[in-house]
C-alpha cells in the first residue's frame, strides 16, 4: 500500500511563494493497494490535481469507480469536489462515504455546495453517477482490498478518522481532530473554551482510548497538527491538535511513523522546516519516526510488491 | 485612483511555483480613494491577504469601516469571506452589497456558506464584527462613502452578475468580470455603464481556442474581453479571473499575443500590484 498527498494544507489553499515547497492545496490524499487501486481520502481542493490524473489514467470501457472517504465536511476538505474531472465523465460512479454527523442527507449536505448560487453546475447535473455511503465509528466496511475503520474525533460537528488495512499493512488519517483533554466539541458555536461536564469528560476519555486502541501497531499515522503549542494556547476551541498531542498518540498505539498533516495558512516553508527539526528528534526519543506531509510526497506501508494502475 | 488585486483567479485558487508571478487567489480587488476611503470588490481567497494590511492598522482596534461589493456568490468569489480576520474584531463594521436574487435572499446564501456541517463559525451571527448584507437593485447607483458606484446586471452562463463602475479622483474603473456578452458583443446598457472608463476590468478566462469548446459557460475569452474594451472605449484593459490552468508562462504567451491583437493597452492582472487610474 502507498500514498501521495495532493493537499496538505488545513482551512484554505494559500498560493504564493511561502508555500512552494509543502504546497498550499487543503486536504486530500491518494491511498494505492499494491495492484493500484485507489481509494481518496477527503476531498480539499487537492482533488482538482488528482482528479486530472485519475481521469488520464486506463479506464475499462464499462467505465470506472472512484471512493471517496471523507473525515467531514467543513470546506477545506470538500471544495474540490467540483473541480473533481472523473465527475464530468460519463459511465463513472462516485462514491462518496462520510459521517452523517447529524445531517438528514449526506446527498442534500454534499450537493449543497452545488447549489446553483455557489458553483454554475449542479452535483445531480454531472455525467457521473454519485452514491453516499454514511460510515458510522466503529464500524468496519470493505472497498476493494481496503478494509476502512471509522473512528470518531473531537471536532466541531463531529469528524471522523479511518484506518486503513491493506495489503498486509496499515495507514490511518487522523484529521480533524482537537486533542481530548479540555473540551468536548459539539454541534454549535463556541467563542471560547467551554469546560467539559462529567460525562463530556467520559466520553473524552473512552474517545480517546479508542483512537490510541484503532491506531495500535499502525505503520504510518497522518495526523491533524494544525497548531504549535503556542497558538494552541490561544485557540483550543477551534478543533485541532498539535505535534505534541499527535506523537503522544501515536507513542503510546505503537505507530511506526507520524506524519504531520493539515499546516496552519500561516505556516510558510521555513517554519514547517523547523518543525520537521524538531519533531524529527522528538519523535527519535519517543521511538516513532516524524515526517512533515508535502504536497506530492509519496509514501510506502509495508513492502509493495509490483505496483501498478487498475482503473 | 488605485486599483490594487488581492486576488486574480478563476474557479479555484492555484498553489505551486508556476502561478507565482501572477497569483494563485481567487478574486478580490481593492479601490482606494486619494481620500483614503476604499472599496473591496468580491471575497475570494485574495481578501486573506488584504486582512493581513487591515489588520496592521484600524481594523486591528476594531476601527474599521470597509464597503465591499459582490459581483455573485459563486464560491471563488466569497471562499475568503470566513477567513477574512476583520470580520473577528469587534467594532469593525463591514458590509456586503450584493444584488437581489431569486428563490433566496443573499444573506440566506452567506448564512448557509458558513452552516454548521461546513464552517466552525455555524453562522453570520458568530462574525464579532458587525456584518451587515445588503441587497440592492442592479441597475442603480450603491451607496460607498468617497466613491460614486454605478452598477448593471451582466451575463453569466444560467445566471447573473453585477458589473460596476466605481468613480473618484475624476477616474473610472469598471469591473465585469465573470461575463460572457451574446455572440453579437456586449449589450448597450454594458457599454453605457463602461463607456469611456480609464481602465476595464474584465473577465478573460479562456484563451480563444479553450473558448470555443466551453461557449455557453459563461466566461469570455480574451478576445471577447478585447472587443469590448474597444466598444466602450476603455483607454486600458486589464485581463483577469485567470484560468486554473494558466501557468505564469502561459498566461505571458496569452498577453503577448493579445497585445499585439488590440488596439487598447491591456495587460494581465498580477496579485498584489497596485495600478493607479
Ligand atoms: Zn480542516
Ligand atoms: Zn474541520
Ligand atoms: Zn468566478
């Protein structure tokens, strides 16, 4: 199994030269079995990239499937789904697995962002047949020769992450998520911090000791790490973690290699430098290797034996 | 006058080394008065820069006060809205004039942009600052202190955009952008609105061979962005809402030659240059 990222980047794309070397699309990862098949992982406006390679690549003249996995659905990690080329080509099927998260339909959620004052092309207007899937934490489901864990996160509106078996190796994408510790986020606005009750507290606790548990013995982890501890201070209530929470995470599941994932806008080339520094030696002390994800970086879980495309 | 572009492209924005001298943010221009006022037109990925200028000075205190005309709400013209850091500063006070629109009001479309399935900020009314959404007829004159605005609605594939004319200094600047005139050219009421203004900003998208496979999609090609520069007789024409697929290199070529091919000074429009009218 391997991979390769498209986006990178958390909350919106930020073009210009502070960016060249990480890349400033939003998120979006390309996940490949050892025979090719492709499963996407969020939909940010990376997929534009992908989505251009994709439908360059073989198709079978009965056309193609794509499956999308989504961790949510705040627009850095959809607003490519329009510019997703495979979409506009006949006899393909999209299918589309995200967490409900308390919508009545992913269809009408997902569509929305196509709604004719948004985008001058409706999703129900495409050649290319969609079909939405809601995936539920905790419950496993095949596609292809991935076998997907959902596993629930600690975002506003709810987020989930996935585990990813395949070929006799793992991946997760642990994005968005808030560390477990000082709020629980829920489906409204919050200005500030707001103190967990008691039961928030319980189910930050078995929230978390069920991501440590999906993560165990993982090879590689991507994790949301939009903020520094510094800017964490300062916006704990806005639904992202830190290098340091993820490599506690990931230190104590077992995982083999972090990969720091979802940069702040605000983080140029130099400074995503010095944290791949640091976290490179922390993560030495700590037993778990440390990469900083770039936009094009390829990735391999496990040995891959004879890669190759299957449309 | 000044005309600054925060923002330049169409569709989505481009991240990567070959969009660098041109820009990779969707659509956000800045007019500033010689009084000091300013106008903002459109909300793209641009006006993520522009809150970084703002800022730096009154709208940091919560002391801002900015006007800012929407041609539409198509995404690449309103991704910046929730990123755009004044709007977090109580005191400043914002407000977005767009036109009237059928089936829902603007503010509904703003509201939804930022519901809770796809924005943290679950709502307009999470903004500090005070945001204010007007909806005015196009057509009409819209109100901004230090400018004279006149507006006309433009064509845009299915739907509509407003076109407008922002006057001060004794200079005109008129932005269209997001246009595909009918195959005969742009219509009267267009040209009476851009009628001898110093510089026309207009919507280019598509070079002339991409444009005949995409008719109909509501975009001009350069050409068509020519044309009307010479039938309003616009004394410059700058090209803009650049095509997601027009690397620096090749948007030089497209430049090159179209201004070979025109009889009114043009050029690209460039993220983060200041023209003065
Ligand atoms: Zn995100
Ligand atoms: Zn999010
Ligand atoms: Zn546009």
């Amino acid at each position: 199994m391997y991979l390769t990222f498209w986006g990178v980047r958390g909350s919106y794309p930020v073009p210009g030269a502070a960016t060249v070397r990480y890349g400033g699309h939003t998120s979006c990862v390309e996940l490949r079995s050892d025979r090719g098949k492709c499963l996407v992982i969020d939909a940010g406006t990376g997929l534009r990239g992908l989505g251009k390679k994709l439908a360059q690549e073989f198709r079978k003249p009965d056309g193609a499937t794509y499956n999308l996995i989504l961790s949510h659905v705040h627009w850095d990690h959809i607003q490519g789904l329009p510019f997703f080329e495979p979409a506009y080509i006949g006899d393909t099927k999209i299918v589309v697995h995200a967490p409900r998260a308390a919508a009545k339909e992913l269809r009408q959620v997902i569509g929305g962002i196509t709604r004719h004052e948004f985008f001058p092309v409706d999703l129900d207007a495409v050649p290319a047949d969609f079909e939405f899937h809601e995936v539920v934490p905790g419950s496993a489901f095949e596609i292809d020769e991935f076998t997907v864990l959902p596993i629930g996160l600690n975002h506003p509106f709810g987020a989930v992450g996935y585990r990813v078996d395949a070929d006799g190796s793992s991946m997760a994408y642990v994005s968005d998520t808030a560390p477990f510790d000082r709020m629980l986020h829920k489906q409204h606005f919050t200005a500030g911090i707001e103190e967990p009750s008691d039961e928030d507290r319980e189910i930050l606790k078995t929230m978390r000791a069920n991501l440590v548990e999906s993560l165990r013995e993982v090879d590689t982890v991507i994790y949301d790490t939009h903020f520094t501890s510094e800017e964490y201070e300062q916006f704990p209530h806005w639904g992202h973690s830190t290098p340091e929470h993820a490599l506690q995470i990931c230190q104590e599941a077992g995982v083999r290699q972090l990969v720091l994932y979802h940069h702040a806008p605000a983080h140029d080339d130099d400074m995503m430098d010095r944290i791949a520094e640091k976290f490179g030696l922390l993560g030495k002390e700590a037993n778990v290797v440390v990469c900083v994800a770039k936009e094009k970086m390829t990735l391999t879980m496990g040995e891959v034996t004879n890669p190759g495309i299957v449309a | 006058m000044k005309v600054r572009f925060w923002g330049v492209r169409g569709s989505c924005a481009t991240p990567g080394g070959r969009y660098l001298r041109y820009g990779g943010n969707t659509t956000a221009i800045e007019v500033r008065a010689a009084s000091g006022h300013r106008i903002l037109i459109d909300l793209g990925t641009g006006v993520t820069e522009l809150a970084k200028e703002l800022m730096a000075a009154e709208f940091g205190q919560g002391r801002g006060e900015l006007p800012v005309l929407l041609t539409h709400t198509h995404v690449d013209h309103i991704q910046g809205l929730p990123f755009f850091t004044p709007l977090f500063i109580r005191g400043n006070s914002i407000r977005i004039m767009g036109r009237e629109l059928e089936g829902a009001s603007l503010k509904e479309v703003l509201q939804d942009q930022l519901n809770g399935h796809y924005s943290p900020l679950y709502g307009l009314e999470n903004l500090a600052a005070g945001l204010e959404v007007q909806t005015l007829r196009a057509g009409s004159s819209w109100p901004a202190e230090g400018f004279e605005v006149k507006t006309q609605l433009a064509p845009h594939g299915s739907t509509s955009v407003v076109a407008c004319r922002i006057t001060a200094d004794g200079k005109s600047v008129v932005i269209m952008t997001d246009v595909e005139h009918a195959p005969e050219g742009i219509s009267s009421e267009l040209t009476e609105l851009a009628r001898d203004c110093d510089l026309l900003v207009h919507d280019a998208m598509f070079s002339d061979s991409e444009y005949t496979l995409r008719a109909g999609w509501g975009h001009s090609s350069i050409s068509s962005a020519i044309a009307a520069a010479h039938a309003v007789g616009a004394k410059r024409l700058a090209l803009f809402h650049h095509s997601p697929d027009s690397s620096d290199d090749r948007l030089d070529m497209l430049v090159q030659d179209a201004a070979e091919a025109s009889s009114v000074p043009l050029f690209a429009a460039q993220e983060g240059h200041d023209v003065t009218v």
